[in-house]
C-alpha cells in the first residue's frame, strides 16, 4: 500500500503563508473598518469647536504578534456628554450608530478580503 502526502507539502507552504500575511491583513482590514466607521460617525457628531469630530481614534492591542483587538474612542473631553447626554440634553448616540454601521457585514467583508489574498487576487 502507497500513501501519496505530496499535497502535504503544499498544505504546509499555504499554511506558513498564511501565518506570515494575515497579520498584515488584519492590519488593513481594521483600518478599513475603522474608515467605514468614521465615514458614519463624523457626520453624526455635534460639532461646536470642531474639536469632537477630529478626535476619533484607533487603539490596537497586539496579542501574540496579531491585532486581536482594537479600540475605537473620541478623545474630546466633552465627548461623553455629547453622546450619552447630560441632565440638560437629552443622549445623541452617534458613536453607537457609527459603530452599528461599520458592524453590518463585518464578517462577510473579512472572509472576502481572505478569500481575495489567499485567491491571489490582493
């Protein structure tokens, strides 16, 4: 009896492949969905001084040499009170709608941005 693993070989190469790009995918693709974010969300925010609306960040927490998780937050002082309200105005929730949106097919655009680099089409 025979046994061929000369796929083995292959799937061992793929796999190292995938190993060295995806981190640099993750990257990319967080940067994206936080643009999809911002696109959303600086339209909905209060603006007086213009302070709140360039103030949107992007905090990474790295984890075994991969984005594992990121932070997206507004670094104006008055930010909370714009969007949670205070005893005077009522709660706007633009952070949320900006969030909820960039939510909406997050998982399908990261299995197609996989898809694509692994496809060789990226």
């Amino acid at each position: 009896m025979k046994i061929d693993l000369s796929g083995l070989h292959t799937l061992v190469e793929s796999l190292e492949r995938m190993k060295r790009e995806i981190p640099e995918l993750n990257r990319e693709f967080l940067q994206e969905e936080f643009d999809l974010f911002l696109d959303e969300v600086k339209p909905l925010t209060p603006v007086d001084t213009g302070d709140m609306v360039d103030s949107y960040i992007q905090s990474e927490v790295r984890r075994h040499e991969t984005i594992s998780e990121v932070d997206w937050s507004n670094t104006a002082a008055h930010s909370r009170f714009a969007n949670y309200g205070t005893i005077h105005q009522a709660p706007r929730y633009f952070f949320e709608r900006g969030m909820n949106y960039a939510e909406q097919g997050r998982a399908l655009r990261y299995q197609e941005k996989l898809k694509r680099a692994f496809e060789g089409g990226e």
